[in-house]
C-alpha cells in the first residue's frame, strides 16, 4: 500500500455565497483561493495556509467531498 505524503492531499473547495456585501478582506481571501465565480469548484493543496483562507469565510466556502 502506498501511502499519500502531505503535500500529495488535495482539497475541493466550493464557493456557495456571493461576496457582494462581504467586508474587503474576506472578499480578498476568496479571490486569494483562486475563485472566479460563484458555485465554482476548485482543487487547492490540503495545507494549513489553505485551511487558514477557508477559515476566515466559512459562511461562503464549503469544502466538497470527493
């Protein structure tokens, strides 16, 4: 069996809430995620900086099972 180092994890990332009346940093954290639109899935490395972004907007940003 082989065995997935750390840095191997990934993370799916959904963006579920518009940011249109968010305060300027969480706005900034989801654009620092990489999204572009909303309902976007996107694939990030599982690390703690990335954890920290999702962190700061848990109300706009639901990790996806895969």
């Amino acid at each position: 069996m082989t065995s997935k180092k750390n840095s191997d994890r990934k993370i799916h990332l959904k963006w579920v809430r518009s940011a249109i009346c968010a305060p300027g940093k969480q706005k900034l954290v989801i654009k620092g995620l990489g999204f572009t639109r909303l309902n976007q899935v996107i694939e990030r490395p599982d690390n703690a900086a990335i954890r920290g972004m999702v962190a700061k907007v848990p109300h706009m940003v639901e990790i996806v099972q895969h």
